[in-house]
C-alpha cells in the first residue's frame, strides 16, 4: 500500500503560488494537493488522486476541478511564464524543441485531442495526441518547460469529443515558432534553438533567421550540398548555364574531407580513467540545395553505435568539438518527457474535456519546474556549490518528507489515524461476481446450423 499524504509539500504550496491570482483559495488548496499526490507517486487517474487523499477531495469534485470549473488556462500560462522570468534571471541559454506522443488506451476516442497518428519510435499508427514543447536550459541547472501547443491533425475523420468542431491545422515548426515569439515578446532573452531533424528543414530555418536566432539543427543525411563545378557548365544551345554547381550528397562530400578531430573526454589523473574518444567529426562550410544560405555543418560519427549524424548551424566560426557540445543540451528535453511520463503520469491522464487536457499538462510542467526549482535551490545555498541531483532522487526526498509526516500524524492525531483504519478496511475485501447456472433460452431450436467453410 502506498503511504498516503500526509500533508501538503512545502515547496509544492509556496512554488504553486503564483497560481493565486488566477484561482479561488478551494482551487488553489485543490490544485496543490493534486500536485503532491503526483509527485509522491500516484497516477494522473482521479480516482487513484482521492485514494492517495484518503477520499479527503471527491473524484466528482477533482473531476468538476479540470473540466467544468471556471478557469482561465491562457491566464494560467502567463502566470507561470512571469514566475519563471522571477525566479531565475536569465540572461542565456537554450531553446529546445520537440514533440512527444500521449500514448492511450482503447478508450482514447472519448478523450480530449486524440488522433490517429504515427509513431516514428514504434513505427505504426496509433491512437494519441502529439504535443509540441518549447522547453529552456541554461546548460546547467536551470531547466523548464516554457509552453506547449498540441498539434491538431489535418486530415482524417472527425473524433466523437469533437461535436462537429474541426481545429485549424497548424504544422509543427510554426507551433514552436509561434511559442518562441510568444517566449521573447514577454522577455525572454534570444536563445540558441536546439532541435532534431524533424526540424532541421527549410521553413523552419528561414523563421528562425527572421527571428535573428542562433541555431544548431539535426538535418537529414538525403540532403545534398552545392558543390562548384570544375568545368563550366553550358545549356544545350552552347551558353553558360544558370546554375554553375553539382548537387553531392552528404556522405559522399565528406568523404573527399581527409582532416578529422576526435572529440570526447580527457584522461582523470585523480581517478586513473582514461581518455575516451567518442566522436570522430568532420566539419565545412558549405551551402545546402534544400537550404538556402551558407551553414556550418558537422559529420559526426559514433565508433560505438556506428552511426552518423549530421549537425547545422549558422555559426560559421564555430568548431566541431563546439556544435556537438551545444547540441548536447538538446538531451535534456528527453529527461523531461522521460519524467513526465514516469514520475508524473502524462500518459494516464483521461480527462474527457479540452480544460482538463490543458490543465493536466500544464500541471505536468509546473511540477517539472518545482523539481528542478528545488535542484538548484539545494545545490546553490551556503558557500560552496554542491553537486546537482536527478529528478528521481528529489521524488525520493519529497516522499521521504511525507513519510515522516505520517509517522508524527500518526503519532498525534487520532482522528487522522481512525481515518486511515477505516479506508485501509473499506478497500480491503472485493467480492467476486456471484456465479450464474447456464440454462436455456428459448429458440428455434430445429433450425438447422450453418457449416462452417
């Protein structure tokens, strides 16, 4: 059984508190107890919430909460931008862009945003909503989920929740565009964008060089480079064609490129480990066909997995061992899926209304900044810094926090312990399903059978 809440986290009360403008104290005392249930490891299920409460909040009055209640999310979302811009004062970093699916079960056509979609990573079509993030690291401790636009497909029929409303198709890229203006409008600094190769395309560039960004893009290795001709070329009538290059494909340019730096980490005289090579990279100058303007792109290859990744940015001066050290950050947007999914339950929320599959995943996030938040106020306090911890690891200290509780709750309240013997009693015992005889039903019963093929 799991230990149920004891009381409220701290830090989940006081970092949640932005949220007051926007809410009634019942919201407000609701919101955060829901969010405490999360992080001591409860599902994102309503009723698993109220078990963790010890039945303290209804289901009907958590349901009533995200569906129906009167709850400006855009006020929301633009409570928790500000808090962000107050708690940390950002002057650089990264913006990193992804999207990520909320898989379903086989009740997902009555949830809130599911389409048939298809899953790169399982490699069939499947039931779910895809979620674009817009997501900020300093390359330290400071990390975040800035915003979110869920991605709304353009064909296919109608789902049942929808009632006859159709949504606008908007294309990935513009959603992480449109978050990223939204982002600097309100104050945010102009960060380096991080992305893979799902956005390494040319709409996306060309967006962001009106934006004045900085960038570092995973592209596709079909892409082919416009290489100049060693010999003019002529159009059938003898004149000099318009287009004075050849079209190379990527793999085949660097090949000609003979001069490689290995990248990875230096030899620990204090531990005795050894220098480990982990990349053997290429890099040049070039322009793409499918690109315009001049990049920087880097051919790293992986001697362990035997792959290669092709690297872009438009920072010309910029050495290999540099871009793939920038785009490492990118990773960190993978932890927060992972986290969000395990620690927080993305993926279980069956909230049947667009509120409640907004508010869900804003709580998601906002419990994903009140982790990391409690990370650096832990490893910043006092005179000398101390090593960052992971996620799980400020999970465990929260449940230990509530593990204590319950023992002084236990120890001092009588009414709270009758109350926990009473709910331990009543989900105790289950009945099985009475069992039923068989008997006959009356039919035409001379009706020959038809054989089977």
């Amino acid at each position: 059984m799991k230990i149920p809440c004891a009381k409220r986290l701290g830090f989940v009360v006081s970092g949640l508190s932005f949220l007051q403008p926007a809410l009634t104290n019942a919201q407000m005392y609701d919101f955060t107890l829901v969010a405490t249930a999360l992080i001591l490891g409860s599902r994102l299920h309503l009723t698993e919430i109220s078990c963790m409460l010890l039945k303290e909040k209804a289901v009907s009055t958590l349901s009533y909460l995200f569906s129906n209640a009167k709850i400006c999310t855009d006020e929301l979302q633009m409570l928790y931008l500000l808090q962000t811009l107050n708690t940390y004062k950002i002057s650089h970093g990264y913006f990193i862009i992804d999207d990520t699916m909320k898989h379903h079960t086989k009740f997902c056509k009555w949830i809130h945003g599911v389409f048939i979609l298809f899953d790169h990573a399982l490699g069939t079509n499947l039931k779910a909503t895809c979620i674009v993030f817009l997501y900020y690291s300093d390359g330290a401790l400071i990390k975040f989920p800035i915003a979110f636009r869920v991605y709304h497909k353009g064909t296919g029929t109608l789902m049942p929740w929808q009632r006859g409303k159709r949504c606008d198709c908007i294309t990935k890229y513009d959603l992480a565009v449109e978050m990223m203006e939204w982002a600097i409008l309100k104050g945010f600094p102009k960060c380096i964008v991080l992305a893979d190769s799902w956005f390494g395309i040319s709409p996306f560039i060309k967006e962001l060089n009106r934006l004045n960004l900085d960038y570092v893009l995973e592209i596709k290795a079909n892409l082919k480079i416009r290489e100049s001709c060693k010999e003019p070329k002529l159009t059938p009538k003898g004149r000099l064609a318009k287009y004075q290059y050849d079209l190379v494909g990527l793999a085949k340019y660097f090949e000609k490129i003979t001069t490689f730096v290995r990248c990875g980490f230096p030899a620990d005289p204090e531990t005795g480990q050894k220098e480990k090579a982990l990349y053997i990279t290429k890099a040049s100058t070039v322009r793409l066909n499918a690109i315009p303007g001049k990049h920087r792109i880097v051919e790293s290859h992986d001697p362990a997995t035997q792959t290669i990744k092709y690297l872009l940015t438009n920072c010309l001066t910029w050495e290999a061992t540099k871009i793939i050290s920038v785009y490492s950050h990118r990773w960190v947007i993978e932890e927060f899926f992972k986290n969000a999914k395990q620690l927080s339950d993305m993926e279980g929320a069956t909230i049947r209304s667009e509120q409640g599959a907004t508010l869900a995943l804003y709580l998601v996030s906002w419990i994903d900044f009140l982790l990391h938040l409690e990370n650096y106020k832990q490893c910043t306090v006092g005179k000398l810094p101390k090593e960052p911890l992971t996620i799980p690891s400020i999970v465990r200290r929260a449940q230990n926090e509530n593990l204590e509780a319950f023992v002084l709750r236990v120890q001092s309240d009588e009414d709270f312990v009758n109350k926990l013997v009473e709910f331990s009693r009543a989900n105790m015992n289950r009945n099985r399903k009475k069992y039923k005889e068989l008997v006959v039903i009356n039919g035409d019963i001379a009706a020959p059978m038809k054989k089977a093929a």
